[in-house]
C-alpha cells in the first residue's frame, strides 16, 4: 500500500527591511486530498516570524503557492 502523504520540504526569499530572508516550511502533502499540514516553520529572522505568522494574507499566499507547486508536481507524475 502507497504512502498516503509524502513529507516535503520549501525554502521561500522574502525581503525584509530591505534584506533577504528565508523561511522553511517543511510539510506532509496529502495528494489524494490536495491538502497541505505543516510540521515545522523556521525564519532567518524574529521580523521575518512576525511577517508571516502575524499577517493571515501572508500565510494564505503561501499556502497558496506551496499547494500550486504541489499541484503542478502532481500533474507532471500523471
């Protein structure tokens, strides 16, 4: 029996006053459910975490893009 999630894991730039700053998010993919659950979230910087965990239209950007990449990965494995 597959797998029923796959564990994966994204680097993300963000600029920051005025620098570059990563976020990791590392996930469990539940493809046939198209959905994404976070395990873990790290930020090269505390004004980076307040960026993204203190703006609900941030978090839903992201969640946005890493379900798409996830999406557009799906097809090209069909």
């Amino acid at each position: 029996m597959p797998a029923s999630f796959v564990y994966g894991q994204v680097s993300l730039d963000f600029e920051v006053e005025g620098r570059v700053e990563k976020a990791i998010f590392r996930y469990k993919y539940y493809a046939s459910e198209k959905k994404v659950e976070y395990v873990s979230a790290e930020y090269t910087s505390p004004a980076l975490k307040e960026k993204v965990e203190g703006d609900p239209a941030a978090r839903e950007k992201i969640n946005t893009y890493i379900a798409r990449m996830l999406a557009r990965r799906d097809e090209g494995l069909s």
